[in-house]
C-alpha cells in the first residue's frame, strides 16, 4: 500500500496486525523477473509472529521505478512492520 493509502500491484504473504502465527513464505523461480511501476514482492509481519522468506531464482532480476503518483517505490523485501512481535525472513 502506498502511503497515500493506494493499492498497488503486490505478491505477498503476511502476518496481519493482530494475528498470530508464522507467515508463510514466497518463493519464484524463472529465468527472468522485472519488478516495476511501483509494484512489490513481500513477506512481513505485522502481527505477532515471524515473517516468512522471500526466496528468488532467477538469471536475471530487474527491479526499477515508483507508481505513478511516487509515492511506492519497486521492490523485493521481507519486512517487519513497526509495531509487530517477529522477526523478518530471509531475502535470498
């Protein structure tokens, strides 16, 4: 979510705030991967629990600009939200 509140494009898995629990992981193979436009792949937890692995197999990965307003920028993360009892996953 941008923080002007927006949806943008996302592939993810997430521990939500309030639930408990490991979050599950995320795992792509494929020769090529282009992350664009503001769009985001994510493992996080924003509850109480650890984030899953964010794990990618790719030749080649590209992962460039923001959404149209600027404000969420591309990305492969595995977070941990402010607030949230975990810890992150691995991004490999």
């Amino acid at each position: 979510i941008a923080a002007n509140g927006q949806l943008v494009s996302a592939l993810g898995a997430t521990v939500e705030p309030g639930a408990t629990g490991e979050g599950g992981s995320v795992t792509i193979d494929t020769q090529n991967l282009s992350v664009r436009g503001g769009a985001q792949i994510a493992t996080a937890t924003a509850g109480n629990g650890n984030a899953g692995d964010l794990t990618i197999g790719a030749t080649h990965v590209e992962v460039v600009g923001e959404s149209a307003d600027g404000l969420a920028g591309s990305g492969l993360f595995a977070s941990v939200i402010p607030g949230a009892t975990g810890n992150g996953g691995t991004l490999s």
